[in-house]
C-alpha cells in the first residue's frame, strides 16, 4: 500500500454500509472493452468503488490509483446492488500487520482495519435476513 484510498458509494450493497472512505489496499486495474461500456457504468451508477484523491475525489493519478484505472474505478455493482466486484482485496487487510503501510500513528492506535466494518455489516445484514431481501 502506497498512500491513496478507495470511495464507497450506493447503489454498492446495502449490508456493506455505503458511503465511506477507506485505505485502499490493491493494485487491480479495472478495463473495458469500449468507451461505450464504460459510458454505460458510469451513467448506470455501475461503479461504487473509486480510488480517490486527498479530497476524495476519483482520480487516475499514481501512485493514488497505482493502476490508472479509468476513472478511478475500483469496483463495480449489478444495477440492484446485490453483486459486487471488487478488486481491492479487503480479507486481505483486515488486521494491522496484514498492511504493508500506514501511518505510524494508525499502527499505534489500531486494533483492526476499518475494511472489517464491511464484512460485520455484510453478517448483519445476512443475520437479519435469512431468506434474502424480499
């Protein structure tokens, strides 16, 4: 990990708790076919996965998008929210010393990665729906 982060935005998953910046935690390089397919997630609100900027805005700078993926695209969702594709790897990050990086004073204060709170909502949101949403 090199510095930079990701946006999570809706329509993601509604048990992943939208609406948060993390550390991201991957170079996976997102690519598309066409300009049209991407044109088509973009306007579809297809892509809730971003690597952003120090304003937390998507940008395709290195080393804050260490792949230049278009956009910043990190991510990309079913227009439902219900399938999510991701290629920062969060079960990957999940305790401290999983990450290569991070600022000394997360090291000293962290007892585990903010990505857990994605995999706890992720359970209560399965716990609270046992047979799916309807």
């Amino acid at each position: 990990m090199c510095g930079g982060a990701l946006s999570v935005s809706p329509p993601c998953p509604p048990q992943l708790a939208c609406g948060f910046t993390l550390p991201r935690q991957h170079r996976g390089r997102m690519r598309f076919r066409s300009p049209e397919v991407l044109a088509a997630v973009t306007s579809g609100g297809l892509a809730p996965l971003r690597y952003v900027d120090d304003q937390g805005q998507p940008t395709q700078e290195y080393p804050l998008n260490p792949n230049g993926s278009p956009l910043g695209i990190a991510g990309l969702c079913s227009p439902d929210g219900r399938h999510l594709a991701m290629m920062p790897h969060p079960e990957r990050c999940v305790l401290p010393w999983q990450w290569a990086w991070m600022p000394p004073d997360w090291r000293r204060t962290m007892e585990v990665s903010p990505w857990l709170r994605m995999f706890q909502n992720a359970c209560e949101w399965c716990l609270e729906h046992p047979e799916g949403e309807s």
